[in-house]
C-alpha cells in the first residue's frame, strides 16, 4: 500500500512539475530565442520521458509483486524510493554521455549542472568541448574556483580576465606571461620583476637569474643577480657555476675566470675549486687557467685539508703517475710536487 501510494504521489507531482515547466517555457520566449527556447524543450522532454518510463517499469514491478500475493514491508517505500532516483540518476547519466558522444558538451553540462546538481563535471564537460568561456563562468560562479576559470580564460585567449583572476591569486609569473602574450612588456616586466625579487629575498638567485634571462631576455641582469649571490654567499657554488655557464665566449670567460678567482676570499676557495673542475672539462683552452688556480688553491690549503692533494687527478687526467704521488704524499714518503 505505501508502495502504491508513493507512485501515485509522484506520479502527480511529475505531471505538475511538467505543467508548470510548460508555462515557464513558454514564458521564456518572450525573452530568449526561440532555438534556445526549443533545445530547452528538447532536453526535458527527453526528460521527461526517461522518468515515465521508470515510473511505468516500478509500477508494473508493483503489481506483479501484488498479483504474486508479496506483501512489502515497513521499509519498503524507503527501497522504493532510493530504487526510483537510482534509476533516474542512472538514466540522467547515460543521457549526459551520449550527449558527449554526439559533441554536444553543451547540453551534456545541463544535465549534470540541473539535474545531477554537478557543477564541476558541467564545467570540466564544457572545459573539455573546447568551450572555455562557459566553462569558466561556472568555475567561478558556482564553483568558486577562481584557479580554473583563469586557466579557461586564457585557453579562451580573454587574457585580460584571466589576468585580473591571476592578480587575485597572486600567480605574477602568470601575470607576466599574459601581458607578455598581449605585447604588453612593460607591464609584463613589472611583474616578472616582482618575481625575481621574491626570488632574491629567498635566496633562490638561480631562479632569479632564469627569469631575467629567460622572461625578460635580460641576460645582463641574470648575470648581476648570480655574481651577487656568489658575493653575499646565497647558493654561492650554483650560482658561480651558472655565472660561467653563461659565458660563451671562451676567451672572455678565461678572463672572468682568473679576474674573479684573484677577488676570491680564502674561505670560498674550495667552493671555487668545485667550479674549476667543471670548467677543465668544457674547452681545452680553459684548461690552463683553470689548472694553475687549481694548483694554487690545493698548495694553500693542503695544511688543513690534506683530503684536498685528491683533486689533483681531476686536473691531470692523462698523467699515469699523478695518483701514485698523491699516495706518496698521504703516506708522508715524497713531497707532493715534483719539479
């Protein structure tokens, strides 16, 4: 009996909902088109349909179970209930995937946003049909997602409002890119200015030095910003190894190399021992300079480091008996040098 009673209840509810739709549809178009008005219809008659047909199946179901003298129990309106907007949802589902199938994202996004009540797949749908803009009014709106909608509107190429949502989150490298992508450089590079500061209050010199070199094409700057974190001793050998990195000129770095080696204070000589045996690798006619700093740092320091004699094989690599005068002189037999 509770069974039949909530068919019937429904029933009548459904056909009231479907009569006041009719009115509300019809009021549309005195101020909506009349092809938006129509696919409108179109989506809830299918509707529509889908529903009586679940509705004729349960009661069908009912009375089969009547004739074969079943009786339902206390819980058996709640069962029926969940099996309805089962089925229905299910329905509404398959209705939304063979709208993607055909290419109509946009009227698959209606029924997960007005009858599935989910407003993210309604976006991530319309995100994924190529429909950017739409999707990005429902991340905002709806969702709040202020993250996606920006990444929307810029595939949509309205980079002015996804700037403003980039400024809201603070993402200035974004920021960049965008006035960047508008031809706008000076407003580009005040933000990624902005950036390569928050780079250097952090110590991240690299960092800074790559957006100076590789946003703003500045590659004068990215080099101040790497000679100055090996001066104040902020990431000092990367940024020392990345200072000569980008000298290309092999003679002009040989020259850096002896000019800033004589500036270097004796405690940062090791870290500059590091660097040397990057730069013996890279051109034979850096191997010179490179060697005689090597020579002279090793010889300063082997007094308190005495590990230091091993680098020697590092500057030496075809010279057969370099690591049998290093064992010498750790065993304290031979003097280190020979003349």
């Amino acid at each position: 009996m509770n069974k039949q009673k909530f068919i019937d209840k429904f029933i009548r509810a459904f056909f009231i909902l479907v009569f006041l739709k009719m009115l509300g549809l019809t009021a549309q178009l005195f101020h909506q088109s009349f092809w938006s008005v129509l696919g409108t219809l179109g989506i809830f008659l299918i509707v529509a349909v889908i529903i009586l047909l679940v509705i004729i199946s349960l009661k069908d179901k009912e009375k089969g179970d009547r004739n074969s003298g079943r009786r339902g129990s206390s819980g058996g309106s709640f069962y029926l209930e969940n099996s309805l907007f089962d089925r229905i949802r299910s329905k509404y589902e398959e209705l939304a995937e063979k709208y993607i199938a055909d290419g109509d994202y946009k009227k698959a996004a209606k029924v997960y946003m007005n009858l599935l009540q989910d407003n993210y797949r309604a976006a991530k749908t319309l995100e994924n049909g190529g429909l950017y803009n739409e999707a990005a009014v429902i991340y905002l709106k709806r969702l709040n997602n202020k993250s996606d909608a920006a990444i929307c509107y810029e595939k949509a190429k309205q980079y002015r409002k996804a700037i403003d949502l980039y400024k809201e989150l603070e993402q200035k490298e974004k920021v960049g890119d965008l006035y960047k992508e508008m031809n706008d450089i000076k407003n580009a590079h005040i933000y990624y200015r902005m950036v390569a500061d928050d780079f250097v209050e952090n110590s991240q010199m690299v960092k800074a030095s790559l957006v100076y070199r590789k946003k703003m094409e500045m590659p004068e700057e990215a080099q101040k910003v790497l000679l100055k974190g090996w001066q104040e001793n902020k990431d000092t050998f990367n940024c020392l190894n990345n200072y000569f990195a980008n000298i290309f000129d092999h003679k002009k770095l040989e020259t850096e190399i002896q000019a800033l080696y004589n500036e270097t204070p004796s405690d940062k000589k090791l870290i500059y021992l590091e660097a040397m045996k990057y730069e013996f690798k890279k051109n034979s006619s850096l191997q010179l300079v490179t060697r005689n700093i090597a020579y002279e740092i090793i010889s300063e320091k082997v007094e308190t480091h005495s590990e230091i004699v091993n680098e020697l094989k590092y500057f030496n690599p075809d010279d057969p008996l370099i690591l049998k005068d290093i064992s010498r002189y750790k065993t304290g037999r031979n003097k280190m040098f020979r003349n």
